[in-house]
C-alpha cells in the first residue's frame, strides 16, 4: 500500500519504491525494481 501512495503521489523512482516493500517482496528486492523500472518507464512514454 505504501508503494501504491508514493507512485500516486509521483515517485517514480524503482529504488526508492521497492525500499518500501514488505515481508515476502524485500527478499527478491532487485526483481522487484527491475518490474517498477519497467512499469514507471512505460507510464513515462
């Protein structure tokens, strides 16, 4: 949820965004950016 509010209040950063995972999602983190890089970049477009 705390990803969510941060890409709807504009960060598009998939460091920071993924830095905010939780639980299950902190342990493959560096898949986690490379999908928010992805979805960011295509929004961007």
């Amino acid at each position: 949820m705390l990803m969510l509010r941060a890409i709807a209040d504009g960060e598009d950063d998939p460091i920071k965004l993924a830095g905010m995972a939780r639980n299950i999602y902190k342990k493959n983190r560096a898949e986690l950016e490379l999908a928010l890089e992805g979805y960011i970049s295509f929004y961007q477009e």
